[in-house]
C-alpha cells in the first residue's frame, strides 16, 4: 500500500472474519532515534479511538521487525488524494 522512513504498509486478511486490515512493517535499526518514533507511534495509535482516525488492531514483533496491525481503509493515503486533488474544501475533510 505504501513505504515511508521506517516502514511499508501491505493489505492482509483476518482470516477470521475476512476483513481486511493493514500491516505495517517497521524495521528499527539500533539507532535510538528510530527506536525512539517507533515506540512513540505504537503508544499513540494504542491511545487514539476517533472514528476519523485509523484503529490499531494489534502489534507484533520478532527478532527483525515490528509489524502494527491497523484497520484498513480504503481509498489511499490523505498525501495521495492531496496530490490528486489539491486541497480540500472543509465539506469535503
């Protein structure tokens, strides 16, 4: 679905119920700065419950990465409809 700095974001399945969901894989290095974003998005996404903002699923980790388990949402990142559209009118946010 998309990279950034520290991460890549795929589309999975809860092969549960067949929703879909988001993964994303955070690969921190030693470098105490990574580290240190890292832990300050998992403890703000493990916060946050709005209906306009992203809920966080779940998170694990092993030996090589963190990987955050989000709900999905359809319709690409607000950075790519910007880059679509322009700005937003306030109707439309």
């Amino acid at each position: 679905l998309g990279t950034g700095a520290f991460s890549t974001v795929r589309q999975a399945m809860d092969i549960r119920n067949g929703r879909l969901l988001a993964v994303k894989e955070l690969t921190a290095d030693d470098h105490c700065d990574s580290k240190n974003a890292i832990q300050q998005e998992l403890q703000l996404l493990m916060r946050l419950s709005h209906p306009h903002i992203v809920e966080w699923r779940d998170t694990q980790i092993d030996r090589s990465s963190i990987h955050i388990i989000m709900e999905y949402c359809a319709g690409g990142s607000l950075s790519s409809i910007l880059d679509q559209m322009g700005s937003l009118t306030v109707g439309q946010v």
